[in-house]
C-alpha cells in the first residue's frame, strides 16, 4: 500500500534532467556497485534491517508493485524518485533509470543513511553529526559549507509532502541530503580538515558508518 512506502525524489529543476529523465541514465549494474561499495555487502542486512533491491522503473512496476502495491515513480513536475522505502517488507528500493550516471554513490548513500543512519549512529551521534549541518547556516554565501546546506535545505522542502510535519521532516532528512549533496558536488573525505568543515564532516560520517555496517552487513553472492 502507499501509505507504507516512503520516497526521495530529485528536484524538478535539475538542469542534467530532460523532460524529467536523467540525460544519462544509470544502469542496474553501476547502482548495484554502488550499494556494494557503500554496505560492503550485495543488497542483505543483517540483525533485521531488510534488505536493498536495485531495479527499473519498469521492472517495479511489472514485478513489485503486485507485492509492495502501486508506486509513484513521481514526475517532470514533481520531481523524480529515485527511491523508495517500503516498510511491510523492509526494503529499500533504487529506481536505476531514475538516477544520473556518475551519481549512484551519492544517491545510495542518501538512502541508506536515511533508512538506517540513526539505528546504526546512535541518536547521540546522529545529532552530533547533524548539529554541524545546522551550523553551515550561518557561513558565508559561496562557501562550500553554505553551499551544502542551502541546496540539502531546497531539497529537503521540495520533497516534503503537503502533510508533514515540517520540523519533523527536516530532521530526518537534512542529514542524508547533505550526503548526498556533498557527494554530487564532489567532496573527498578528509579526517584532518576541521570537524565543521564538509571535507571534515563527511569523512566522519563515512568511518562511524562503515564501522556500524561492519557489524550490521552480510554477503549474500547476488542481489533479488
């Protein structure tokens, strides 16, 4: 059912995207790597965090949909998804023809950050990390830290829906859009720059999740 399933989609005015579809697609391989690289492990969570499948647009809607129910793939207007979460099997889904060649690491990682980043952080390391997000609000126009949080910020009020709650929403969201926005714009993770800096940030966001995923991946030899 719908009411189960959560999406993250793309702006409707991303300049890459022609009558709404990316002008490079992904492909199913590239996302799966992505997730792989990302998880160390090929779609399977452990300790009862479900599992992720990377597909086609078309293949969830002639394959899934008869099990998860009918999915809004989204719109020119609306915004693409690019994935979608459903909760009655606790499957994260990546939608490969939805997202743009070169931009499967930082989409995969929104995804999982978002579905399972607080579980696998701890609350009090979830708003350690996100406090600094908070922070880039007040550094000056063109820095890359106020870069990060301006669009993460126009991302996160595009996506959210007419009934959500709007404090609620940005403080699920803005984190893993952050990732996501720092990836796409090229950031390299860096332990010695400054904790507030992005560089700096990111690369502490990377190693508590890749210690969190040490414990919580498995390595099943292929994906559904």
């Amino acid at each position: 059912a719908l009411s189960s399933q959560q999406f993250s989609r793309s702006p409707p005015d991303r300049p890459s995207r022609a009558k709404g579809l990316p002008s490079k697609p992904a492909t199913v391989q590239s996302v799966r790597a992505a997730v792989a690289r990302l998880t160390n492990s090929m779609g399977l969570l452990t300790e009862g965090r479900g599992r992720v499948v990377v597909a086609t647009s078309a293949d969830i809607q002639a394959h899934w949909e008869p099990l998860v129910g009918k999915v809004d793939m989204g719109s020119p207007d609306s915004g693409l998804a690019h994935g979608l979460f459903d909760s009655n099997t606790d499957t994260v889904f990546l939608i490969a023809d939805h997202i743009e060649a070169g931009q499967e690491m930082a989409v995969a990682a929104h995804e999982l950050v978002h579905k399972h980043g607080k579980a696998v952080l701890g609350e009090a390391r979830w708003r350690q990390l996100h406090e600094v997000i908070g922070s880039w609000a007040n550094r000056p126009e063109g820095s890359l830290e106020r870069r990060v949080y301006d669009e993460a910020t126009a991302r996160v009020q595009a996506s959210r829906s007419a009934g959500a709650d709007e404090t609620s929403y940005s403080s699920e969201e803005l984190f893993p859009y952050a990732v996501q926005v720092a990836m796409e714009l090229g950031v390299q993770p860096t332990a010695l720059m400054p904790a507030n800096s992005v560089h700096g940030w990111l690369a502490r966001v990377r190693a508590a999740m890749r210690g969190a995923w040490d414990r919580l991946t498995n390595k099943p030899e292929l994906f559904d």
